[in-house]
C-alpha cells in the first residue's frame, strides 16, 4: 500500500477504504509517512469529503492510535459532556455536580485552554491545591465513591489527532466538517463512557457561526458515535452573546457556585438543564425529559450538587471552603467600569469580542506556554434585551494591568450593539439530537 495512490484516490473524489485511513493514521502517527503527503491528503480531504464510513474510519483510527480508557471498574453507565467551546462556558462546573448528585456517575478527562479563557482544569485551579493528576485508580475509586472525577486528559489518548490536528491547522484545513467531527469523538470515544451528550454551540462567539454548520457537525458526530456503540445526543445551543454573565476563571467559578446555590443567570440554566436532561435521560434515571429536569433542580433546591461540588473539589486536594466562601476567590486589582455612550436596547453582544478582551487581560493563551491570570476576567451588567441609558455600566473590568484594562474597555464596548427596536427572543437551545433523531 502507497500513501501516493491513497491521496491521488481521494484526489478523485473516491471511496478510502478502511485498511487505507489505518494506513494513514498508523504510518503518520509513528512517523513513517511524511507531512508534506498527509497535507495532500487533509487537502484532497477538504475537496472532495467523506463520507459517513470514511469518517466513522477515520474516528476509530485515531481513537485506536493510543490508549482506550477501560471504565469497567467503575459502577452504573458512564455519562461523559462535551463542548465544542464559547464564551463564558461554565457549565461543566455546574452539570457535573448536578449528575453526580442524582448517583450517575461522570468520568471527565479535559485538557486545558488555548484561546480566550482557560479550559474547565484552568478554572478548577482557582482552589488551592486541587489537582488533575490523579491515577487511574484514584481515578475510577473518585468516580465510584462520589460519582465524579476530572483527570487531565493522558498524553496517549488519540496521538493521531494531535498530530493531525497541528498539520491541519498550518494548511488550513481545520474547518472540514468530517475532519472537525473525527478530531473531537476520537478524543470522547478513547475516554470510552457509555453515554456521551455534546453541546454544539453557533454563533459569533463559537467555531461553528451559522446553525446550518452546527446542526451538520452534531449530526455527524452523533452518527460516529452511534456507529461506535454509544448513546449519543448533541444540544445545539446559542453562542452569539456570551453565555451567562461572567467570563474569565475566577469570575465564572464564582458564577457557577451561585448557579449550585440556585442564583444562577436564566440563559446560562437553560442551557445546564438541556443538557443535563440529556445526560438523566441516557443514564436511564428518568423517562421524560420533564422528569428529568425536576430531578435536576431538585439537586440545586436542596443543596445537594453544590455538597456535591465541595466533596468533588476536597477529593482532589483542594480547598473546599472556597466552595461555601466564593468571595475567597481571586479577582483582579484594578475594576474598570466600561460605560455605554447612547440610549436604545442592546441587540447583539459580539461573543468572540467580549472572549478576546478576556484574553487581552490574560485570561486566556495564546500559546501552549502563556501563563493564565486565573483572576481576571470580565462581569456583564447587560445582556441582549436590555434597556441601556447613555453613562450606564455595561460591564466591570477585572484587571492586573491598567493598559490591558484599556485594551479590554475598547474590545467591550465594541462588542456591543445596540439599537432603537427591542431584541426579539432568542432560544438559547436551537435544537436537540438524540442517537440520530431530532427530537426538539
């Protein structure tokens, strides 16, 4: 077998076999085939498609490039999340206390960050001592004893991908749909849990910026994982402003404790609760999802996810005061009110906007290296559908540095538009896909 026939193959617009894609991914993975012919490929890829068995090959090739987690030791069926990244994302912080706490157990490898703010470890680091480095079998004991445990995603889970990923993104091939779907259920299918729930955000704040691109990326997700096995469902949801008020490590743990003590901002909770009915519902503890969402509030009304939260943070060596004690938590020096100049109604706050001024705070990395400033961030006061009034605060700077204060003010209230008519209602979930039926 040639790599030199595969790419001309599929520089054709024809079908790659299985045996071809492990070629591929085996040979590039041990460093036996060259860059400069899998860029020929990911190209030919980017031109021509592929199709549902290609891509479902591809998936299970790179899942199979490393290690698949074995989650047999541990109780009950396995619910892992995923999302495809915004602005303001908290909702792992607030979801997985909430599972735990109905006795399902949530087995999460994340990575960290590289973008506007920090990934759910980044944040997770704001409580002193708490630590991803754990074991497999401190691992899989967490997960058995409190339902919950996130671990630092392993070096040897989808090599492949890592490896792909990084040509891709130097030959501008990122954004085929097939390409983008292989590289995020590789990763999910390694971790192996049973059920797996995606949130596929769309808008000016998320990779996919029109719902026609998110609605195809879940749907193509949610066949590979079908076809691999799994339950699956994908929640495709708003990210044109972003979600919840607080953006920045700090700010949004501080944000996610008072969604756990029921205080949490409409937009942000609808969201949790689309997803965590998902999440109830393949784990086989309710029938509807009406009764799957009463479950879940029941464990913010009794206190029982935010117990479940402290017990979480305490299990991998940190502080859990800082649980009950938000205010422990860090925040920036210097607070720098940006204000609004006109009257009218806010339309529109330009996510991607709002996630670079964070990142202009040092919120977030430019590169796998950069430092995170894990106190600052950026709290809005005003959200799509308010009234504003010239001199009105529009949101709060929390900064280190007065110079990027200033470069944040800027990138802000660009960020927002705003106009004479009132915003129209804007569901925050467009639609819900559920093992390869839509059901909402």
């Amino acid at each position: 077998m040639r790599m030199y026939d595969i790419i001309n193959k599929k520089k054709r617009g024809r079908h790659l076999s299985e045996e071809e894609i492990r070629f591929m991914v085996n040979g590039y993975t041990n460093g036996e085939i060259p860059d400069y012919q899998v860029s020929a490929l990911m190209m030919a890829v980017c031109f021509q498609g592929m199709d549902a068995e290609e891509t479902l090959h591809l998936t299970l090739a790179m899942r199979d490039s490393g290690e698949v987690l074995d989650l047999s030791a541990i109780e009950g069926i396995k619910v892992d999340k995923h999302s495809t990244g915004g602005v303001g994302d908290k909702t792992s912080l607030v979801l997985t206390p909430m599972a735990a706490a109905l006795g399902i157990p949530v087995a999460k490898m994340s990575g960290r960050g590289l973008g506007h703010t920090g990934g759910t470890i980044d944040k997770l680091a704001c409580f002193p001592g708490f630590s991803t480095a754990l074991s497999k079998e401190q691992f899989y004991g967490n997960v058995n004893r409190i339902k919950m445990a996130i671990m630092g995603q392993t070096a040897n889970l989808a090599p492949a991908d890592k490896k792909l990923y990084a040509l891709r993104d130097v030959t501008a091939t990122v954004d085929q749909l097939s390409l983008i779907a292989a590289s995020i259920m590789s990763k999910k299918l390694a971790a192996n849990a049973d059920a797996i729930v995606l949130d596929v955000k769309t808008g000016n704040g998320a990779f996919m910026k029109t719902e026609e691109d998110a609605f195809a990326l879940a749907r193509e997700m949610v066949q590979i994982g079908v076809d691999a096995g799994k339950q699956m469902s994908a929640v495709i949801t708003d990210m044109d402003q972003p979600l919840g008020n607080a953006v920045g490590n700090s700010l949004e743990v501080k944000e996610a404790i008072l969604s756990l003590n029921g205080l949490g901002p409409k937009d942000f909770m609808e969201v949790v609760y689309a997803l965590g009915t998902e999440m109830v519902l393949a784990a086989g503890r309710a029938e509807t999802p009406g009764q799957a969402k009463e479950l879940l509030e029941q464990t913010i009304q009794t206190g029982t996810a935010l117990d479940k939260f402290a017990e979480f943070v305490e299990a991998q060596g940190g502080d859990k005061r800082f649980v009950y004690q938000p205010e422990l938590l860090p925040v920036g020096n210097i607070q720098l009110q940006a204000m609004n100049t006109e009257d009218g109604i806010v339309s529109r706050i330009l996510a991607e906007e709002i996630g670079l001024a964070t990142l202009a705070l040092g919120g977030g990395r430019l590169t796998k290296e950069s430092e995170i400033d894990l106190s600052v961030g950026i709290l809005l006061h005003k959200k799509r559908g308010d009234m504003v009034r010239a001199g009105d605060t529009l949101a709060t700077i929390y900064a280190n540095d007065m110079e990027k204060a200033k470069e944040a003010y800027g990138k802000i209230v660009r960020a927002y538009e705003i106009g004479p008519d009132p915003a129209g209602e804007v569901p925050m979930v467009k639609g819900i896909i559920r093992n390869g039926r839509m059901v909402q």
